[in-house]
C-alpha cells in the first residue's frame, strides 16, 4: 500500500479512502479493510481545511512539507569533505600567525627599565622583555625615589612616527576584586547629591575618602588614589599625551558643576600635582588609569611621539620616579615603540598561533589515518525516492486510532 499524495486526499467524493496518522505519517489504507469512523473522518476533513486555507492564502501549503515535495536547497556534503574543514582551518590558523610574526617582527622599540631588579636582556620575561626584544633595545637604570632622574640611552635603528610611548608597573594587582570596586561611578560622571554621598561611603575607605584634616577627596576610592604618577620627559620630542583613552571612557568622566569651588575639598590636582586643574578628572593620562589591567601587572599608554626618531639618536630622558614601588621583585619600564596591525613587538602570540596549529594538524592527521574505516560505501543517493513503505492489513484491523506496540514490529521496507 503506497503513501497516497495528498492531492488525492482532497477528493473525497471520488472514493474516500480511510487515511491515519501512524508514526507521524499519513497512511491510506483501503476502504475494504474496514469502515472509515467519524474520527478518521473528521480529520481528514481538517487536514483538507487547512490545506485549501493555506493555498487561498498564497501560504506555504503544509502539505507540501509533509509529503516532502516542496522544492528547497540541501547541501550534500561528502565525507572527505566534511574531514578536510579541519585541516582548511587549521592552515588559516597558520596563516594568521605567520602574518602576526612578519608584521611584528619587522618593528622597532626602545625598552627602558628604570626601577627594580636588573633582567637579562636576552632572556624572554613578560611583560618586561616579550619574546622578539633584542638585548640593544633594552636600556637598565635604577631612579628608584628620585624626582630629577636623568638617563641617556642610544637608539639602535630607525624609529618611524607614530610612535606609542606606553609604561609598565608590576606586580600590580588592578583585577584586585575590592580594588576595582573602590570607586564611586556616578560621582565620576559628574553627579552631586545623597546618590553619590552614599555611594562614597559603601565604596570608597575613610582613607581614600578624606584626609585626616577632615578635607573631602573628591574623586574618591583606591583606583582614583593610586594614579600612577610618573613622568617621562624626552630632550627634544615632544610627548603628546592626548588620543590615549577609549572613546566610551571618556564621555563616562565628567566634573561637578562646583568644581574647584566646593569648599572643605581636595581635589584630583591638589594630590597630584601634574595633573592640570582644568582638566581634573577628565584629563586622559588619569581616564586611562581607571580602566583595570587584567594582569599581574599594568601596561598603559602613556603618550605619542608625532616625529621619526633616527637611528643611533641619544635620548636624554628625564623621568619623576614618583609611584611607590613597594613590592620586593617589583619593577618599572617605559618603552617606545612602532604600531603594527597586531600591537608593538612581541612575536610571541605569533609563534603560539603557527606552533599551535601546526601541533594540531599533526594529530588531527594521525588521528584520521588511525580511525579512518576502510571499505565502507557510501548510502546511494537517491534511496530515500525509491523506498516503498508496505504494511498488511491485519497489523491495522480493529485497532484504535494512535495505538502503537513498541514491541511489535508492524513496518517492513522494501528496496525497489
């Protein structure tokens, strides 16, 4: 007995025939096999209905997606296929960290450390010298609590504009969960009244709150009281030190309306002098600092060298050793550095990507050449079109409709 098409089954005056679902198919079965009840009646005229309704409609007809016969895309993808996606991503892997390695690699830098235990310049040591730093860009210096410290180091090739002066302090534990919460967000943007009053008392220590004179700390919190405030001056090349913080920083920090007017205050520039009292908190240098390192350690931009700096060039460098540096092992460095698509130099990401998808290529490849089965034929295409469904009548006589016995078997196919 074949699956009936269900245009057929919108006839029913040209002979019905007694049609139930069985397994999530319609099965017709003849009209001698027994008489056709209001039920199975019932729900052939509701299938019908909603056949005919959808068609007036100029809907999807479901029938069509039942019998299977709406026209679609289906992508038949082999098995070969389907094992060299892997091997395809994986050589795009490879691709992107070759790239990363030639496009960092080609650039030039200048390593100062200026404050903690000496390193070998030779030895990788994140984040002081990353992998890619050549022992004659790393400069050493010991301006530990010195205010005027002034330094000379030679560049050793061409340094191409723009370059990105950026420094680094660590261990310094900025992801610290009670250390990024030390912060009173809405006073921050600019915000007066008991909203902020008690947010300063549920975020902020008394000692970053106020002084011991009883002065208000405006803005308040342990972030805003550790800027890191040492300053680096080059003899000739002016830092620029504008166009460091994310766009979206910058319209969060705002000044009060009474600022430098409110009395009984200390305010951002009255604890840190090099910070311009026109600009308080919206100055970038101190935005900058606000949004937490990841790391054990802080890596910032500082600021801009707008100009080429020649090879064999010697920098005289005057730097504020201000920060406490209080950590024994502690260190402090800035840099100087050509961009990249990728960052500065560091060829380690580079390596790990080309190392990486190269170590998974080779197991994959192992791994299919262990478990690949041999012999195995494929399914022919097409079967699914040459499937007959046959049924006997006695598997469907008096039974309810939606009856079904998992442990009797009532299909058998057959291949034609």
């Amino acid at each position: 007995i074949r699956a009936t098409s269900y245009n057929e089954l919108l006839q029913p005056q040209r002979g019905r025939e007694v049609v139930k679902p069985w397994l999530g198919c319609l099965v017709k079965l003849p009209e001698d096999t027994r008489e056709e009840t209001d039920e199975e009646a019932a729900f052939v005229d509701a299938q019908a209905a909603v056949a005919e309704a959808a068609i007036a409609n100029d809907r999807v007809n479901p029938a069509e997606l039942w019998q299977q016969t709406r026209r679609g895309w289906h992508l038949i993808v082999s098995s070969w296929a389907l094992r060299s996606c892997p091997i395809i991503g994986l050589a795009i892997l490879f691709i992107i960290g070759y790239s990363v390695q030639q496009s960092c690699s080609g650039l030039q830098q200048v390593r100062v450390h200026y404050s903690g235990q000496e390193l070998e310049p030779s030895m990788p040591h994140w984040p002081e010298h990353p992998w890619g730093t050549e022992a004659d860009e790393v400069e050493s210096f010991n301006c530990d609590g010195q205010s005027n410290c002034e330094v000379s180091l030679t560049v050793p090739r061409d340094l191409k504009a723009p370059l990105l002066v950026f420094y680094s302090v660590g261990p310094f534990y900025q992801n610290f969960n009670e250390y990024m919460k030390g912060e009173a967000t809405n006073e921050l943007s600019g915000k007066t009244g008991p909203s902020v009053e008690a947010r300063r008392q549920s975020r902020c220590s008394e000692p970053t709150r106020q002084t011991p004179e009883g002065e208000q700390i405006v803005p308040c919190g342990s972030m805003a009281m550790s800027l890191f405030n040492d300053t680096i001056d080059i003899d000739g090349f002016a830092i620029d030190r504008t166009n460091i913080a994310w766009k979206s920083d910058l319209e969060r920090f705002r000044n009060p309306k009474d600022y430098l007017q409110r009395p009984n205050t200390k305010w951002l520039p009255d604890i840190f002098p090099n910070v311009p009292r026109e600009a308080g908190v919206t100055w970038e240098p101190f935005i900058v600092w606000m949004r937490p390192s990841f790391a054990q350690w802080v890596s910032k931009p500082y600021g801009w060298i707008k100009e080429d700096i020649p090879a064999h060039t010697v920098l005289k460098v005057t730097i504020d050793s201000s920060f406490p540096n209080i950590i024994e092992g502690g260190f402090k460095l800035f840099a100087i550095t050509e961009l990249g698509q990728f960052g500065g130099r560091s060829t380690g990401l580079g390596m790990f990507l080309c190392g990486g998808s190269a170590a998974a290529l080779v197991l994959y490849l192992l791994a299919l050449l262990l478990h690949t089965p041999a012999g195995r034929r494929p399914c022919p295409r097409g079967l699914a079109s040459e499937v007959e469904l046959s049924f006997t009548a006695q598997h469907f006589q008096d039974r309810p409709l939606g009856h079904q016995q998992a442990q009797e078997p009532f299909l058998t196919r057959e291949i034609t």
